[in-house]
C-alpha cells in the first residue's frame, strides 16, 4: 500500500544518451526509504538500458501522476515522453533534445498543478540543446522561466557537509566578474537566507561571504572589489536581520574549522562554489533551485558520456537529490497546512 500523505516525486529523464536513465533504474532498485517517483522518459529506452547494462528493474508504464505512488512499490512508474531518435550510449543527438526539454516542462506543470510535490532533474547535455535552438544558459534559466517568475533563481549546492551559493553561474569568468555587483549578492543572501529556514529547517542560518580576490583583497592591495561591492551587500543583509559574515578569504573558508560556523557559503562565481563541495562531497551533492514556487533538486555531475552504458555509473548524489527532495516537499506541505490552520 501507498502512503497517501508522502509526496510524489517527478524525475526527468535528463540527456538519454548519458547516464541518467541508469542512475534512475538503479535509484529504484534502491528505494526503500524514499518518497514514491516517477520517471517522465521514454520506457523503450529504459527496458533497452536494463536488458543491456542492468539492473533488471521492472517497467510500467503510467498514464497520470497520480497512479506514480501505487505503481511504485513494485515497478518504476514511467509517464511516457517518446524519443525520435535512437539512442546510442556516449552519443548524443540533436533530434531527441525536443522530447528532454518536453520532460522537464511536464515535470514542472505537474508540480505547479499540484499533481506532483518536487522536480528532480537527471542531468542534460546542454550544447546538444542548444542546437535544438534552446535559449536558456541551463537548467536553472530554465526553471525559472516555466516558473514564470522575474527574479532570478539561485544555485545552491548541498551536502550535509557544505553548502555554497554561487552568485554568478553559467557565464564566463570574465563575464561573471563584470556582472558581479552589490545588488546580486543581496538577493543571492536574502533567497538563501530564506530558503535554509522554508527548506532545511535551520531557524537561525549564518551565511558567510566569500572574498572575491586572493586574500579578500588584501585592504584594497589586491583588489577593490571587496570593499566596493562586497561590503555593502553584507551590511545590507545584516540591516535585513541576517546572521552574516565576511568578506572572508576564499582560500581559507572551505577548511573543516571553518565550516562549522556558517550553514552557507555565499560564492562570487561558479567554480569558486563548484571546487569545494565537488572535492568534499562528490557522490553526495545535490544541486538545488532556490527562490522557485516549487522544490526542484538535481544530482551534482553531468552526463557522464565516457561512462554511459558500460553500467558503473554512481547512483548516489541521484539518491541525494530523490531524498532531499523528498525532505523539502514536506517541509513546504507542513508549512502550508500551518497558514491554513493560522
């Protein structure tokens, strides 16, 4: 038997010709514990992935969200979205980005008709999409603009180890330091803030503040950035009512010491984020959209093209992000039975 108050989790099938049809199958054969799910995929391709590289999980195939839980227990729910084009392992194919972006926007009307309770995405290959004239940076973009929302979402990336906010995200170095301005860095602060409280049950989040040059700057020596841009945004947070910190040197704030006196980190660009939690925390990171109507996490690799096919791909930040959706889901849905009750 189902139970009915757990939530029901959307999966996407992420780039068919990477790993993510094997993690989900995977994920299934190891799912006691988690919240039901279901995968939005072309099931032809995942009885090929479980005939050939195992494991032999069993397929069915679903027609609504809601027959997702009662299906689960003993076969993976799969709401069908077909692929045009064959699938060749490590080869992606341009004809078939049409239906990976159909799965994630069906995956995000669910949620937002409430048919579903979270989005977790596997991952895309996002120059295959590109050619299929798709016009955001990625995922993120993405969501947000299903959302239909004007404020730009956050990246976060989590583990119970770490947690970072990376300000600027998909854009070249160089473009990130030019986009880099106070206003950014308030927002990123205030979405986080929000978000350790709504989603990750701390009542009382500290963020700290990343320096953006070597030594925080230096007083000015090695960069003005910190006390133009930097400090600013950090003293408006506090004027918000935030627990914050910094700059502090990025060399020095990923250190076991240092970790114990932040719940996150608030990054100035994406790999000053990505390089730490990926070193700490490989297999257990989850990629998670902060400031969306809806919960949306996603494991913490890509696509893994060298590895597609050959059935050693690691199921375990997909594990991750089933479970913390899971965990978020229902912290949102006891929030909104406690302003009905109020």
């Amino acid at each position: 038997m189902s139970n009915p108050t757990a939530p029901v989790l959307a999966l996407t099938m992420g780039e068919p010709a990477g790993i993510g049809g094997e993690i989900t199958l995977k994920a299934w054969a190891r799912r006691a514990g988690l919240d039901p799910f279901f995968v939005i995929d072309d099931p032809d391709r995942l009885e090929d992935i479980a005939h050939r590289t195992g494991p032999k999980v069993p397929i069915q195939v679903i027609h609504s969200a809601s027959e997702a839980a009662d299906v689960f227990a003993t076969a993976l729910p799969v709401l069908p979205v077909p692929l045009p084009a064959p699938v060749v392992a490590g080869q992606p194919d341009a004809a078939n980005a049409k239906s990976v972006i159909a799965a994630i926007a069906t995956a995000v009307q669910l949620v937002l008709d409430g048919n579903a309770d979270a989005v977790v995405t596997n991952p895309i290959q996002k120059q295959i999409l590109y050619e299929a004239n798709f016009p955001h940076p990625g995922h993120t973009e993405f969501l947000a603009a299903l959302a239909g929302i004007t404020t730009p979402p956050v990246m976060m990336l989590a583990a119970n180890a770490l947690k970072v906010v990376p300000v600027t995200i998909h854009q070249s170095l160089r473009d990130a330091l030019d986009s880099l301005d106070t206003g950014i860095i308030i927002q990123a602060g205030l979405i986080t803030a929000a978000a350790l409280k709504q989603d990750f049950g701390i009542a009382h989040p500290r963020l700290a503040v990343a320096g953006l040059n070597p030594h925080a700057g230096e007083g000015g020596a090695l960069g003005t950035e910190e006390t133009y841009i930097i400090a600013p945004a950090i003293e408006a947070l506090r004027e918000a009512g935030i627990d914050v910190f910094g700059p502090v040197a990025p060399d020095s704030l990923f250190t076991s010491h240092a970790r114990k006196g932040y719940d996150a980190a608030i990054c100035m660009y994406h790999d000053q984020a990505l390089i730490p939690i990926k070193s700490i925390a490989f297999e257990r990171a989850v990629n998670v959209t902060l400031g969306l109507p809806f919960v949306r996490t996603s494991p913490d690799h890509g696509t893994a093209l060298d590895i597609a096919g050959t059935g050693v791909a690691d199921e375990s930040s997909l594990l991750a992000a089933l479970e913390m959706a899971g965990a978020m889901a229902r912290r949102r849905a006891v929030a909104r039975r406690h302003a009905v009750i109020a």
